[in-house]
C-alpha cells in the first residue's frame, strides 16, 4: 500500500512558520511528508530540514518523496520527544522553526493491517512504531477493569467507560478479543441506542487506546518547551492538534512559556528570574475552511496554535 496523507491546514501551517529561505527547519512528525516537501520547495538550496517518525514505512516512503533534494535533510526513526538528542546529532545548535502535526497520518489508519481503525477487520494493533513491544492487543487483552475503565474515560473522554470495561473483561473470560471488529462490537453493544447518533460508537474507545500504546500525550509539554529552547530569536513552532487532550497540554503549556515573573504579587521585586520565552501568533486556535472540511473529513477536528520565540 503506497504511503499516503493529505495534510490538514498545509497552507496555514506554511505560513504560520514564516519560513526563512536559507533556515534549518525541523519536522518532529513527518508521515507523508507533506509538511517537510513543501518546507524544501520553498526554502533555497541551503535551506535544510531535519525530521522524525516513529513508523520506518513514513522514514522509507520520505526517503524517496524527497530525493530531489538530496544532501539538505537528515531523517531520524525517533519520537519527536528527543528533539534535543537528535538536533544534536543533525549538528543544528539552534532552529529556525518547527511543526509537529499530532494526527494519526491517513495511511495508518487506511491501512488495515496497522490495527488503527474500528471500520473492518484486522489484528489489535495500533503501533506508530512497529518495534515497540505493546499492542492494542496487549491493552485489550492484559490490562484489569479499572485500568481500562481509566483510559476509555480519560484518554477516551468516554461517558460509558465503566460499562465497556466490564464487558471487555467478561468477554475475555471466553476468548481473547484479537480483532478490531470484535473490540468495535463490544463497544456497541455497551452503549445505548440513543447515545450512538454522533459517528461510530467505538470511535472515543479506540482514540483511547491508541493514545496509551504509543504513550501520545506523555511528556508533550516538556518537548515543547524543548523545541522553544532550540528555537532562534524570533522562531516559529506550529503545533496542529485533533483532539480536547492534546490541545489542553499544547495550550497550558503556551501560557506558561508566555508567562513573565510568577512570583506572590506582594512581593517588592521579581525573586523567580521566569522570562517569557514565546509571543502566540494566534490567541484563537485556526481551524480549517468549511471547504476543507467538506473536502478532507480529518480536518474537522484540527487546531492549530503558532508561537514564536522572543
């Protein structure tokens, strides 16, 4: 299956990094290469990008969308949590923008056999990275009640997370839960009719699920404030979320780089040194046309935040 995704915002996200021609630019969530093509095209020769992906299809399928600029970008199988580790290795002291684009890239989900999507029939899976060692099997399969009952609510923002739960448990004492479709049916049966009008049952359950095997919102706060930190004077980052968590952390963790001296306002003089470190471009996350949102169904839920260094 060729390695396809059509980015959300492509034009917004350009423009909200203010792209400097000859700047070194890092892409901390390349997929399709979308981003990172378009970031070559419109930089010059010396103009360089470096990029990571957790899934090596992204890194191979990269590889080639971008030969013809071949010698101005080095591609990394890393999260992009270890920016600073791999900017390091790239030999780029200080950046001139980033962007991270936090969706699940349309290949993974189209692709079956990636275990992404509760439409059809695959194996439980739902790894970014292949090579990492829990599933969603392992989750569905392993995990007791409560904690299962704990990531349908939190990551899953799922009113009947208790009740799927449950269910999930009882039908493990038959048999293993192995396919997609079975967890997807266990999720319908779980929830009552008249809560089913607003898309696919199983939707906010398997978001869950995929948030917990690939760890998605773990220490996304400090790798922003990482990526702030390796940013030039005025430096754009642009952060593209597609869900209330994610955006939550992205948003919080803005205001706090924003924020001069936190110290007790009767206090004579600041005793903290805290600096702001960012202006935001945009106090309003951007949200895609309703012409794209006809047009490409994932961008309905896309934010998109700029900030830049000062």
């Amino acid at each position: 299956m060729e390695f396809r995704h059509v980015p959300v915002m492509i034009e917004e996200c350009l423009d909200g990094l203010k792209l400097n021609p000859d700047g070194i630019y890092f892409d901390g969530t390349l997929g399709g290469a979308g981003h990172s093509s378009e970031i070559l095209k419109r930089t010059s020769p010396t103009g360089r990008l470096i990029a990571t992906d957790l899934d090596t299809e992204a890194i191979a399928n990269a590889e080639k969308k971008l030969s013809a600029y071949s010698g101005r970008f080095k591609l990394f199988h890393s999260n992009f949590k270890n920016v600073t580790s791999v900017l390091k290795e790239a030999g780029a002291d200080k950046i001139d923008g980033a962007i991270l684009d936090l969706g699940v890239s349309s290949y993974q989900l189209d692709n079956r056999e990636r275990g992404f999507s509760y439409m059809g029939e695959a194996r439980l899976d739902m790894r970014m990275n292949r090579e990492n060692p829990k599933s969603a099997w392992d989750v569905v399969n392993r995990y007791d009640k409560a904690k299962l009952a704990y990531i349908f609510s939190v990551y899953g923002e799922e009113k009947f997370a208790d009740n799927i739960a449950k269910n999930v448990c009882e039908e493990r004492k038959i048999k293993t839960i192995d396919t997609t479709k079975e967890l997807a049916d266990i999720v319908d049966r779980s929830i009552p009719y008249k809560f089913k009008q607003n898309g696919h049952p199983a939707k906010k359950v398997f978001q869950a699920i995929r948030i917990e095997v690939n760890e998605e919102l773990d220490g996304l706060g400090d790798c922003l404030k990482d990526i702030v930190k390796s940013l030039k004077k005025g430096g754009r980052l642009v952060v593209m979320t597609f869900h209330s968590l994610e955006d939550r952390i992205v948003k919080q963790t803005f205001k706090d780089l924003e924020t001069d001296c936190v110290c007790d306002k009767r206090l004579p003089v600041c005793v903290c040194g805290k600096k702001r470190e960012i202006k935001e471009i945009n106090r309003k996350p951007i949200e895609a046309s309703e012409q794209e949102k006809k047009t490409n169904p994932r961008a309905n839920s896309a934010k998109l935040r700029i900030v830049e260094k000062v």
